[in-house]
C-alpha cells in the first residue's frame, strides 16, 4: 500500500472506514480459504490484506483516542493498564 492509499483512507468519515474494515475483513477471509485449497496462485495477497486490515484498525483506533482526548481531556485506559490497577 501506499502512502497515497493511506492519505485516502484518513480522508474517509468513520463509518465509511468501518465499512472498508468489514471488506478487507472479508477479503482476508475469502484469501485464507482459496489459499488452504490451494487455489491462490500469490500467497502474498494475504500478507497485503492483513496489513491493510491493521492499517484501518489503527486509523478506527486513533479516531476514537482522538475522540475520548477532545471529549473529557485525557487519554483514554488501555486494557493493560486496567490489570496493573487491580
């Protein structure tokens, strides 16, 4: 992917970037089984997909720290830190 690619999904409004989650999700999915029938002539296509699917989860995932930061003025708590405190 290129940096072109991810300048055009940090363009996208969040709803349409869950969308585009759900779709490489699903592409993953279709990638995995043609390539355990062994009907996938470039395996690296799954490479491609997960990445791509990691790289909309991270942007999902800034928008939303960006939200909790804008709403009340902190970061919100990773599920890490929740275990330390207990």
């Amino acid at each position: 992917m290129t940096a072109q690619e991810t300048t055009d999904l940090r363009a996208l409004p969040s709803d349409e970037l869950q969308q585009e989650l759900d779709e490489s999700l699903r592409a993953l999915f279709n990638l995995r089984f043609q390539a355990a029938t062994r009907q996938l002539a470039d395996v690296s296509q799954v490479r491609r997909a997960r990445r791509r699917v990691a790289r909309v989860r991270t942007l999902l995932r800034e928008r939303e720290i960006l939200a909790a930061i804008a709403g009340n003025g902190e970061a919100p708590e990773s599920d890490a830190d929740e275990g330390e405190r207990e």
